[in-house]
C-alpha cells in the first residue's frame, strides 16, 4: 500500500512539473528581439524516363513549376523553385533579418506582402532583409518570376 501511494504521489509531481512548465511557457512570451533567419532561393529537381512514367500534360502556370519535355533517350524533368523554408515565425516586436541566399534561379524578385517590403535574390548573392515585425497576422512572401510554387508565409504572432 506506501509503495503504491508513492508512485502515485511520483506521478503526481511529474504532472504538475509539466503542467507547471507549460503555463510558464505561455505566461512570459519572450520580449522582442532580434531574429536573423536564413533562406535560399531552390529548385528541387526530379526525372525519371517515358517508359516508366508517362509525360505529364501540364503544370500549373506562373513560371514556379518548370516542366522539361523527354529528351532523345525519353528522360524529362519536372522542378519547382521555393523559397526554403518557406514559413518564417516570429513575434510582434522582433527586429527581423531575413538572409537569403540565391541557388537556383538567375534572380528572385520577392516581396513580403502586407509589409511592402520588396528584395531581389540573384544566384550567388546573398540578399539581407530587414524589418520590424510590428503588425501580427500572415503575409505572403511571393516570387513575381516563379508563382505559385515560390510563395511563402511570414506568421508574425501576437505579443
Ligand atoms: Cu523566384
């Protein structure tokens, strides 16, 4: 009967230490500050030949999905370009760096929706974007070359 009481009172502990660090969690958000994120501009790539997929008819327009027709040994493509990642969550208040980086692709020119806030990306460079995330909410971060695959989301949480 005391062993069982006292895995019992051990299990209680252990559940009010959880629950004790979630409500700690929620409670104190983190006071804003300064994030720097990394992204690249890619183009994940695959292929395969006629005789074991067949050529797909179409992918959808905007110039993001790129579809390469069978070649003479009857090998085609399909990629996508992205931005990746393609979620950026931050807090209201955060001072945010956005560094990103150009793969794939000549160049990118992005625009974070909602805050105005355009940039270019072109191979090889690495393009800094900084803004303070002050209203809360989702905003698309778009590619004009490359829709709709190249479409990201900025999640600014309410403080
Ligand atoms: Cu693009």
């Amino acid at each position: 009967m005391f062993r069982k009481t006292m895995i019992f009172g051990a299990s209680l502990v252990v559940a009010a230490a959880g629950w004790m660090a979630t409500e700690s969690a929620l409670a104190n958000s983190p006071a804003p500050g300064k994030r720097h994120i990394t992204i690249a501009a890619v183009e994940p790539k695959g292929g395969v030949t006629v005789d074991q997929e067949l050529f797909p008819a179409t992918v959808p327009a905007g110039g993001g999905y790129v579809l390469k027709k069978p070649d003479a040994s009857g090998r085609w493509e399909v990629s996508a370009y992205r931005w990746d990642p393609n979620q950026i969550i931050v807090n209201e208040g955060d001072d945010v760096t956005l560094e990103i980086v150009g793969i794939n692709g000549a160049m990118h020119p992005g625009m974070i929706e909602g805050y105005n806030v355009a940039f270019e990306v072109k191979r090889g460079h690495v393009t800094m974007v900084n803004f303070k995330a002050d209203k809360p909410g989702v905003f698309r971060i778009t590619c004009h070359s490359h829709g709709p695959s190249m479409m990201g989301e900025l999640i600014v949480m309410k403080r």
